[in-house]
C-alpha cells in the first residue's frame, strides 16, 4: 500500500509540472521568477490605507495604588525622564524616531529628530 502511495504523489507532482506548475522551490520549469518592478509597487498599494496607531511618549512613571487613589486636580505626576530629553514616537508600541515637542496652528506637535534605522527597528522585533 505504501509503494502505491509514493507512486501517486510522484505522479501528481510529474502531472503538476507538466501544467506549469513551479518545480520544487522556483517557478515553471526550475526558473526563479522575477516580478516586474511596477508589480512590486502595485501589490504594496493595499496596505497603504491600513491605519497604525501612533503614540508619542512624553514618559513613564510607576505608582502603587494607594499613590493613584490619592490623586486628585493639581496633582503633579513624576515622569522618567528629564526637561528637554527627546521624546519617543512609538508605532504600535514600536520606537521608530524621537523628536521635541512644537505647538503648530495651537496644537502640540513632534519635530522628528532622530529615525530608528531599519536594522534597529528589526532588532527590536525579536
């Protein structure tokens, strides 16, 4: 029963290269293919759209309990770090760059000052 087994997958994978399908790790007939370059920007286009969540971080701090019951209008939090340290903008919660805080139109923005490379960015994946 076994011998006829492996004589079917054979035989299917002989009858899927004779219809153009890929050889074992490449494209019809063992050649690698190559997608055309407009392709590669064509197929990029649809996560595109796809929203992220942004976080700019101002700081931490950590507080027991009692200490966050105990705040109240006024309260002053400490954070971790100091007056005109970068701050760090985080794309869901991943640090891409750091920049300093700017009020645009009366809004606070962020003047990027440093990007993560893409080898950092990699790194913090894993």
């Amino acid at each position: 029963m076994e011998q006829a087994a492996v004589g079917n997958v054979a035989n299917l994978g002989a009858t899927m290269q004779a219809a153009g399908a890929p050889a074992e790790g490449g494209a019809p007939g063992g050649a690698r293919a190559q997608a055309p370059a407009g392709n590669q920007v064509q197929s990029l286009d649809f996560i595109l759209d796809i929203p992220l969540k942004v976080t700019v971080e101002l700081g931490r701090s950590k507080m027991a309990i009692r200490d966050i019951l105990q705040l109240a209008q006024g309260s002053v939090v400490e954070l971790s770090k100091f007056a005109g340290e970068p701050l760090e903008v985080l794309v869901n919660d991943k640090l891409i760059a750091r920049g300093e805080v700017v009020v645009v139109n009366e809004k606070f923005g962020i003047r990027l000052t440093d990007i993560i490379s893409p080898v950092e960015r990699i790194e913090q994946l894993k």
